[in-house]
C-alpha cells in the first residue's frame, strides 16, 4: 500500500489571483508569487473562465438570486477530450439547469493518477478554494483502475476532505465511475465508485450512482473507443441531471 500525503506545492495565494482574474475576463499577465514558482492552474480553467451563458430572462427583477456557482472536478469524460470545451456534459448540464459553471476537468486525471494537468485530483483544491462554489460536483475515473485499492481509497477520502475544508460551504457530490459501451464492466470500477461513496459521505456530502449511460451504444464513442462523442456526451448529461433532479441536488 502506498500512503501519506503528497506534497503540495501550489500557491494558493498567487492560484486565487489567477483565477479571479480569468474568471472576470481579462486578459492579464500571469500572477505568480514574488517568492514561489509559477501557481499550477489548470488548462481548462484557463481556456474556459467563462460561466455558462445565463438564461434569457423575460424580465429583469432586482430580487433575482444570483445563479448557483458549481465546480465539476473530472477526467477526459468530463473534459469532453477530443470535443469543443461547450460539448462536454458539465457545461451542457449548465446550460439545462442555469448555473454558473468552472470545468476543472482534466484527461488522464483521478484521484491517485496523475494526469494531462500533471497532478492528480488534489492538486485542484486551491483552484476550489479560490472559486468558493455553492456545489462541488467530482466524479470517480476509470484511470484509477487496477491501482492499490487501499491507495484508492485513502487518496480519495483525503482529497475529499481537503475539498471539504477548502470550501466548507459548498455541497459535494460524488458521481460513480463510468466506463465505456463494453457490457463486461470491469469489477474495479466498485472500488473506484465504492471509495468515493464513502469519502462523499463522510463529509455530508451526496453520493448519485449514474448508472452506465454509454454501455451498449458504440455509436457514442469516438474512434478510441473510450471517449463519448457529442452524442455520448448528451446522453451522460441526461443520465446525470435526471440524477442530480431527483436527488433535489439540481432543479
């Protein structure tokens, strides 16, 4: 079993001004740190600050609320790898639901692989922290397969909880691993799901199994035959909001 915290070398600090300043959309030199190496910021975050375009209003009413703000935490399923970043399930989940929303996803990405971004689930939690969202909505990755269980699970319950502790007001929901249109879904796909389940829960978080929406339909995946095409990407936007609706995570 391999265990202990990794060692973190992002600045918060530098990391909240970069953000803020791509989510207001300006196009500012990069913040670092006087004293630090460069803040790690993710690619998609820094590609794609907008929110989601808001709904058209009938009327403007000063007694709006402002709309929720969700951060999605993921793999290349989640990034829409291979995909324009407005066909990936989170922002069409934003355009369904009118919320505001961050795609820190990232391909190759889970809780103990490391991926295109370089660092595995944990190193985005200063990202959430300087974003403060209302929901932090993170889901298990088929990259973990076949690694340590006991390292699955111990990674996934700490990043959980320092996501907790980042943005304490935020509500965490978990969402199980979703493989491919191979029927054989592999057994590890339980541990990565199972291990999430648990972490979610343990900081009163929601946990939404999601089913498998790509399983039987090959016409849903690109020609890698791992990555959902617009049409697969649609068809785990339905299959998530109608879970996120029924659980009242979502309207």
């Amino acid at each position: 079993m391999i265990s202990g915290r990794r060692a973190r070398a992002v600045s918060l600090t530098a990391l909240s001004a970069t953000v803020l300043v791509l989510l207001a959309g300006c196009a500012a030199e990069p913040v670092t740190a006087p004293t630090a190496s460069p803040p790690f910021v993710p690619a998609q975050l820094a590609a794609t600050p907008s929110p989601a375009p808001p709904s058209p209003s009938p009327a403007p009413s000063s007694s709006a609320e402002p709309s929720e703000r969700v951060v999605t935490l993921g793999d290349s399923v989640m990034s829409g790898f291979g995909l324009s970043a407005r066909e990936a399930w989170p922002r069409l989940l934003a355009q369904r639901t009118h919320v505001s929303l961050v795609n820190l996803a990232c391909p190759g990405m889970g809780f103990v692989v490391a991926g295109d971004c370089g660092t595995p689930y944990a190193g985005l939690v200063p990202a959430v922290a300087a974003l403060q969202p209302d929901l932090v909505i993170v889901e298990s990755s088929s990259n973990d397969l076949w690694q340590d269980a006991d390292e699955i699970r111990f990674e996934t319950a700490d990043t959980v909880e320092r996501l907790h502790e980042a943005a304490p007001d935020a509500l965490i929901v978990g969402l199980s691993t979703i493989w491919n249109d191979d029927p054989d879904v592999p057994d590890d796909i339980a541990v990565t799901s199972d291990a999430l389940r648990d972490a979610v829960q343990a900081v009163g978080g929601t946990y939404i199994d999601v089913g498998q929406p790509l399983v039987g339909h090959p016409e849903w995946l690109q020609s890698d035959d791992v990555h959902p095409t617009a049409g697969g990407q649609r068809a785990v936007e339905h299959a998530v909001a109608s879970a996120l609706q029924e659980t009242a995570v979502l309207p």
